[in-house]
C-alpha cells in the first residue's frame, strides 16, 4: 500500500514535469524567462501540490526501512550513472574552468569528488554482502559539497525571481539536491538511524525538481540555444541524482525493519 501511494506521488511528479515543458514551449518567452500566459500562481500551485504529496509520502514511509540493510540492485545502478554522469561533467569542465577562476575549477574538482562517492556507494550497494561505502564518512561528506557550492552559486547569482519560473527552477532544485544528498549520506553510514520518512521526502522531492522539471526544462533552453552544454550536462546529472531519489522513495515506502533490541544490563 505505502509503496503504491509512492509510485501514485512519482507519477504525479512526472505529469507536473510534462505541463511545465507544455508551458514552456508554448506559454514562456525562453528568451526572458517570462510567462506569457496565464496566471503565475496557478503555476506555483501545481508545484506547491506536488511537493505537498510528497511530503505525504515521506510521512507514510517506514522510519528504518528494511531496504537499507539489503542488497538494491536498482539503487546501485543508478549510483553507477551518477558516478559515471558526474565524472564526464567534472573532467570535460577542467580545461575551461581554469581559465574561469577559482570557483569554476575548484566546483569541477567538487563534481569528480561527487563521482567517487557515487560509485563507492554504487560498489557498496552491489555487494552480495551488506556493508558500508567505506570505513570513514569522509568520501560521502566530499562528495556532497559541490551541491552546497552549486546551491549557493545558483542562490546568489542566477536572476531568479518569482515572475521568473525558470530560474526559480533551478534555485530549487540545486537546494532539493542538496538535501536529498545529505539524507542519502546518513542512510548510507547510518542504515539503523530513523532516516526513513527524511529519505523519502527529499528523495521524491529531487526526482520532482532535478529530474521532471529541471532537466526537461534545461533540454528545452538548449534547442532553443538559450542555455549551453555544460548546463545541459549538469541538470542530466542532477536529473540522474534526482532518479536515484526516486528509487531510496520507493526503497523507504517498504518494510520497516525491526527496532533494535536493548541490551540488558550486567548483573554486579
């Protein structure tokens, strides 16, 4: 039942993601942000409700799913493309960024980190036997903080406004990314811990932002040749991290694992 209202709440996403290129393609001047018809508050609704049936999904999933002690093919595939997605995006930017600046080439270095952690947790959830990604949280820490980077550049320097839908878009969905990162964190090393509800509404809330409306909506601007490549590869990566959320949603609407029994105390 939990993990059929989840795959209801992803689908709901994933007909928000369709009307926002429907909109984009024929009500929005791509060149300006603007929209051109229609009332801007119905389209921050639709968002509002999607992101609220989320929130409904997190609170019906498992506290201490038992998917996170298991083996999860599914997960570990899609860390493989996100290992591999980050990695393209990281090394192919290198060249340029330095001739960009410090920021630029220090967030290329941030996503190659991004990509060894995917694929240590990829390994990790692959195995036959159950284990962490590795023997320090390290790697993952490493691993997230090009999302914080990215999160605050998008936040500080993107002409974003709420008249302004797109860019509005992309400020969320780096911020949705960024917490479905840390809680992915924490459910990686601290499988036991009451991170299940957490996991599950950041997770949707990624596949929501990153992969149905920022990556469709990245992909429109490019054939419209109002946003670049390296735009393009990087909402593909975030739509990928975003793929992976869904997978820990529907992993965290499964069984709940038993709580841990308390250990009697010694006898004097």
């Amino acid at each position: 039942m939990k993990r059929a209202a989840t795959s209801l709440v992803l689908l709901a996403a994933i007909a928000a993601g369709a009307a926002h290129w429907l909109d984009l393609v024929n009500f929005t001047d791509l060149s300006t942000g603007f929209s051109s018809y229609g009332p801007l508050w119905a389209r921050y609704a639709v968002a509002g409700a999607v992101a609220a049936l989320c929130a409904l999904a997190g609170l019906l999933a498992a506290r201490r799913p038992a998917g996170l002690w298991r083996r999860s093919v599914a997960q570990g595939l899609v860390s493989l493309l996100c290992a591999a997605g980050f990695a393209v995006l990281g090394g192919s930017g290198l060249l340029s960024a330095a001739q960009q600046g410090l920021t630029a080439l220090i967030q290329q270095v941030l996503w190659l980190f991004t990509a060894l952690w995917m694929m240590l947790l990829a390994v990790a959830r692959l195995s036959a036997r159950s284990g962490l990604p590795s023997s320090s949280a390290v790697w993952g820490v490493a691993g997230t903080v090009s999302l914080y980077l990215l999160t605050v550049v998008r936040f500080i320097f993107k002409p974003s406004g709420i008249v302004r839908v797109a860019p509005t878009v992309q400020v969320f969905s780096a911020l949705a990314a960024l917490l479905f990162s840390t809680a992915l964190l924490k459910s990686a090393y601290l499988p036991r811990a009451n991170c299940g509800r957490w996991l599950s509404l950041t997770g949707s809330l990624a596949f929501f932002l990153c992969t149905c409306l920022e990556l469709p909506q990245t992909l429109c601007l490019y054939l419209v040749s109002a946003a670049g490549r390296d735009e393009l590869m990087l909402s593909g990566c975030l739509g990928l991290l975003g793929l992976q959320g869904a997978v820990c949603a529907l992993i965290a609407a499964g069984p709940c694992a038993p709580e841990p029994e308390e250990e009697a105390p010694a006898k004097s």
